[in-house]
C-alpha cells in the first residue's frame, strides 16, 4: 500500500503515550526528536561538562542515547586504520530532487499502521539517508550528529563489503570456497572452523559453540568485542588479547554447512583468510578495489584491534555517500565508468542467494543469505547490507534504487525498525519504479 497523503489525511496512531518517548520490549526511551545529541548537548563545550561527556573508557559510549553521537564520532573513542580515497577527483552523482514526493509517501507497516516516509525515518532514529534511482540522487537528508562529511558506523553492513571482495577473489581464482579454512590459515586447526569450507563461512553455514546475544554480557559476542577492541576491557581481564587469539577459542557445535546461524566471527575469519593470501589488510583491499576506483568523497576507517588487525566483521565507517556508491556499483553488477570493478558474476549469484530451506530467520520471512548479503527475493529483485541499530543498504536492481542508511536505533536487534523500514523500501522502490 502507498500513496501520496498530506500530514492532514495521515491519522496514525501514536507510539508514544509520554510525549517524546516510545517503548520497545517494555521500556521507554526518548524518540527520534526528543533524542538528538545536538539537543541533549552530548560532547558540547570547551571542555565538555561532565555528564555530557561520551568516553570509551566509561563504558557508556553505546548507551543510549549517547550513541546517538557515537555512531558519528568513532574515531574519538577507538582504535582505527584509514581506508584512502585516493588522489582522484570524487565522481559525482547527478541531482533529480524529489525530497517533497518522498516525504509524503504513504505506506502500511508490519503492524498494519499509516506511516508517512518521514515520520517514520524519525521513529526508527534514522541518522541519515540517501536514496539514488538510476544514478541520481533523489533524496538526501541528515538528522543529530551526522553530516554529509562525517564517516557513521556500519556496523555489519561491513560484512557485505567484506564478503563481496571474498567472493570477487573466488571468481578470479585467487581463493577457492570449496577449501578448508586450515588449508588457508593452518593457526584455526583445532578450532570450531577446522573443517568448515571457505563457501559455508561466507554463507554463514557454521555450527560454532558461540552465542550472539547483543543485550546479554554474557553472550560470547561480548567477550569477542573486548577482544577486537570494540569495549574496553574489565579490571583485572585475563581474556583473548587480540581479536585472532579469540577465532582460536572458538569450538564447534553441530554440523557445518548444515543450516544458516548467523555468527560475526565468521566473517573475521573469512577477512584473515582474504588478508593471508592477497597480502593485503582489510582496509587496503577497501582503498584498492573500492574506495580509490569509486573516487570515494572521504577517506572511511576500520576498527582495529590491539594487534592492528581490521574488524571485518562490522568495524567499517563510511560516509552515507560512500555507502550509496558502494550500493549503485552493486546495482550496476560491478562496472563503474567502464571498468569491470566487481565481477558481474559476483553480483549474479549474490541476488540468486541461498537454500531459502537453510534460513529459519524468522524476523525475514522468504529472505535467504550468499557471500555476507541479505537476499529478499521480493518483486524488486533486493539485496541488503544489515547492520545493529538500524544500519541499512538496500539495493533493488528492478527499481533501479538504491538507499543507503544509517541510523542510531536504541535497540541493536533489527526487528522493531524491521517493521517500519521493510515495508517502506519497498513502498519507495514501487513509487520510483512507476
């Protein structure tokens, strides 16, 4: 369902019975508006006051709503490794404005409720977001602390850009993803990946006794962040001291290749194995095979780890821009400028995805995995790069659109924005392709 409606005809109900406010899984926090770092005065002041200070060492950095700034600004809290954009001149996209039709699309949400297009990028926290059709921008906007030039945190939509490099080298014969992850990194031998191939780690195809509970300290995913340098580390920590020490640790449970168990430690060792062969970190193969050949507007960075190791897995910062190049070179199967910068067969067999009977994703009904990318099968051909708090790149090749982004949402799991951001991409993809 979509249409054009005025704020007049749009009668939808409230989520919040405090003003300012909605609720996720029983607790309130403050909404969109009511949140906005700039507002709230988070890290304002020469110097800041105390209690508007945003440190990594407090622990509190990811708190909400103080991550409302964080997401903008991590370079000032962690370790990070540049990704150049190179010498050349940016490439630029072409403007066909179309803020007002946008703005006014109407849409139904996973609850059956009328959302306006703009209303709703404020009610899941949206930082920022660029929409491109047939390689034009058509709507851009920005909201709290994020600004055109300032890179924002992708979270796992880092893992897109990770698994398409991978799967560009399997198609180039560089790597082979029917190999053994020790024939490639013989130090994981005795580890849960010891007979997991290269294809079930980049599909996500693992048994791992490893959890992913993002609201559980006691998640393995925490002891991994700590690791990787992502929190910073309890009094008296004995633990992993680098981010590989970690993949050492991991045991396996199950069996691979089996059914998709969404792990972020597999994307770390896919990026070791990438990194082994090529010679080349994370962040240098981004500057060789992206940034530069897109002429990027600004230098990204990766969250490194003690040991100046990438965290491949969802350390990347980009700008919203950079991040909708990244998408339109996905829509246009790899080729940029005429050059070939992606395999066009890369891109293929991501949008053919996966055993949709290996997905039991509930929270994506239909939708299935292939090479770190989220595959929708829906009427507009989408693929998306997902990452926690809402970050979002959608790219669907029979609208000819691409949106890119980022968001601070208070809640890391994807289902409560899931239910308004879902339904509207495509109510936008099925306006822009008409």
């Amino acid at each position: 369902m979509s249409k054009i409606v005025t704020e007049i005809e749009l009668r939808a109900p409230l989520d919040n019975v405090e003003e300012g406010t909605l609720e996720f899984e029983g607790k309130r926090y403050l909404d969109g508006r009511a949140s906005d770092p700039r507002e709230l005065g988070w890290m304002c002041g020469a110097p800041p006051p105390e209690d508007r200070r945003v440190t990594f060492e407090s622990d509190t950095s990811f708190d909400f709503p103080q991550k409302r700034w964080s997401l903008s600004h991590m370079r000032e809290l962690v370790a990070t490794v540049n990704v150049w954009r190179g010498q050349g001149t940016p490439s630029q996209f072409e403007h066909s404005d179309k803020s007002a039709d946008i703005d006014a699309l109407a849409f139904a949400d996973g609850d059956g409720r009328i959302r306006r297009f703009d209303g709703a990028l404020l009610d899941t926290y949206a930082d920022g977001i660029v929409v491109l059709h047939r390689g034009r921008t058509v709507y851009e906007r920005y909201f709290g602390a994020l600004e055109p030039q300032l890179p924002h945190a992708c979270y796992s939509v880092t893992k897109s850009y990770a698994g398409t490099l991978t799967a560009a080298f399997v198609q180039e014969g560089v790597l082979d993803d029917s190999k053994m992850i020790p024939h490639y990194l013989p130090e994981l031998k005795g580890t849960a990946w010891e007979d997991a191939t290269l294809r079930q780690v980049m599909d996500m195809q693992t048994g791992l006794a490893h959890t992913e509970e993002y609201t559980d300290e006691r998640s393995d995913v925490w002891a991994y962040r700590i690791a990787s340098g992502r929190r910073p580390r309890p009094a008296g920590y004995l633990g992993a001291q680098t981010l590989c020490d970690y993949l050492r640790t991991v045991r396996k449970q199950g069996t691979h290749g089996e059914v998709f168990a969404y792990k972020t430690v597999n994307t770390e060792v896919m990026a070791w194995v990438m990194a082994c062969v090529t010679g080349r970190s994370f962040a240098q193969l981004l500057h060789e095979r992206l940034w530069a050949p897109l002429g990027c507007e600004e230098d990204g960075y990766v969250i490194v780890d003690p040991a100046g190791m990438p965290s491949a897995g969802g350390g990347l910062n980009a700008t919203l821009r950079d991040l909708a190049r990244f998408g339109e070179l996905i829509r246009r199967e790899g080729e940029w400028n005429g050059k070939q910068l992606i395999p066009a067969s890369v891109v293929h067999d991501v949008q053919r995805g996966g055993d949709p009977a290996k997905f039991p994703y509930k929270g994506l009904p239909g939708y299935s995995y292939r090479s770190m990318w989220w595959v929708s099968h829906n009427e507009l051909g989408a693929i998306e790069a997902r990452g926690q708090h809402a970050q979002r790149l959608y790219v669907a090749p029979k609208a000819e659109m691409v949106i890119a982004r980022f968001a601070s949402h208070p809640l890391a799991s994807a289902g409560h924005s899931d239910t308004i951001s879902v339904p509207q991409m495509l109510a936008l993809g099925r306006m822009l392709r008409e």
